[in-house]
C-alpha cells in the first residue's frame, strides 16, 4: 500500500493484529527502492510491526530523472528525518548498506526505540580500506562519475557482489529491483566521508552482516558494531543482499525478539479488555 509524508512516497505494510506503539521504519541502500524489502516487511508484519518501507527521492514519478541529478546524501537524510518525525511515537529503524549511514546520520538529530543495522556501510570515523570488490568497482565506473551522470548498476556487478551466496538460478528477483541512483549518492558509497558521534545516538543498537558480504565484509561489520557499543550478529553463508536471501524469515525474528527484549516494555500496545458480560 503506497501511502505519502509530504513529498516522501513510502511503502506502508499494515499487520492484521497491531502489537506495537512504533512503526518499523526500512531504509534502503544504493541502486534500490522500497520494494527490496517486500519479503521482510511480510514477516514483520504478521509479527504485529506496521512496516513503512521508505524511497529515496528520485524513484519515482514525473521529475524522478531531474531529482536523480540532484540527488545528495543530505537530502536522504533530511527525508529520513522527516519520515522519523511523522510516526506517532519513536519508530525503530531497519536500514540496509547506504541506507544504514543514512539513518546513523539522521539519529544524530532525531530519537528512536532501536536501531537495527544489516550490511551496513561504515562511517568516516572507522572506515578501512576499500575492499577489493570496491575499489574495482570504483575503477570501472570512475568515468560516469567524472561526468556526473546518474546510472545504475550492472547486473554483472551485482551478481558477482551482493548475491555471490545465492544460485545464479535465483538471481531474477533481486536484479528487477535495481535502479538508477544519482552520481553524487554513488560517489558517497564509494567515498565514505560521513562522520558521526556515536555518542548522540541514544538507542539501542544491533548490528548483522554476512560472513560472505563482499561490499562490508565481517571484520568491517564487526568494527562497527565495537564503535557503536552494539550487539553483534554474524550469519553464514549470507552475502551483502542478507535482506533478500532465501531464509530471511529467521533472520527477522532474531531481529524481532531483541527488539523486544530491548525495548519491549515501551513500544509494546496495551491489551484491550473484553468488555464486562
């Protein structure tokens, strides 16, 4: 179900049973819309989340090309941020590779009930070297961005880097959810020049990767979630598209019970009482 924050077009996944004050807000990363999270956003709403899959600007509508050109990632964030004020009360946040700075950024503003970050990029702050699957990356599409030019992602690329875990037989699905992105968003995926101070992030904070993650490999992930004070989850056998991967129903449950554990006690809805007989 489309539903709009002013100009901000999300994707709203409404439970049937309602369990918890706080929609879960999912931010995705580079080359990819709201529809990554389809599959996720089903299993977290049968388990009482209403799920709000947010779009960067520029995915769609008339003047979505024009938007791509001006495309930064402040603007991401300033959209995060207002999508974050709108829900009715501190949402928790689910966000994915660029999408995870976004929201780290947009928390240094804005309150949430938890913060669960999957494949996410690193900041400035603790950035290591490229890995080799990036620089080469960066190499091979160094002259669009020369000249500024939005693109997207070869299939080839993303194949071999974010779904290098799972059969090329299954491969279809994930590659219609590809799209262009704007050069200066690009550029920032590659750069990493975000810098944050983890000690404005007041929530608390989980932190996953897959141990065949080609684009944030697990010591990267592992780093981040030593620099945020975060608890850790590292799975096998899963790539950099963890969100998407066959399986991903026992993923979002661990993610599900420790946000409850965590912050159960305010986000959950008071029962309603049967009316007297």
């Amino acid at each position: 179900m489309e539903n709009w924050i002013g100009d901000i077009l999300i994707d709203l996944f409404p439970p049937e049973r309602p369990k918890f004050k706080a929609p879960l807000i999912l931010v995705h990363g580079l080359w990819l819309s709201s529809s990554c999270w389809r599959s996720w956003a089903t299993h977290f709403s049968n388990l009482g989340w209403e799920c709000w899959a947010v779009n960067f600007r520029g995915r769609f509508g008339a003047n979505a090309m024009e938007e791509l050109g001006r495309l930064t990632f402040s603007d991401c964030v300033s959209d995060l941020k207002r999508v974050i004020r709108a829900a009715p009360f501190p949402p928790v946040l689910l966000a994915h590779d660029l999408g995870g700075l976004v929201a780290l950024k947009a928390l240094q503003d804005e309150k949430a009930s938890a913060l669960i970050l999957v494949g996410s990029l690193l900041p400035a702050d603790i950035a290591p070297e490229l890995p080799r699957a990036l620089k080469l990356l960066r190499l091979k599409y160094r002259p669009l961005l020369f000249l500024r030019r939005f693109f997207r992602i070869e299939e080839r690329d993303f194949r071999k880097n974010w779904l290098n875990s799972i059969p090329a037989n299954r491969h279809a699905e994930p590659l219609g959810c590809l799209l262009p992105d704007g050069h200066r968003l690009i550029a920032e995926f590659f750069a990493r020049r975000v810098k944050l101070d983890p000690d404005s992030i007041r929530c608390p904070i989980w932190v996953g990767g897959g141990d065949e993650d080609r684009i944030v490999p697990p010591p990267a992930t592992r780093a981040l979630a030593a620099w945020l004070g975060a608890d850790f989850r590292d799975y096998a056998g899963r790539a950099h598209w963890l969100i998407g991967e066959d399986g991903g129903e026992a993923i979002t449950r661990d993610i599900h019970r420790w946000i409850v554990q965590k912050a159960g006690e305010t986000l959950l809805l008071e029962e309603i009482e049967p009316p007297p007989s």
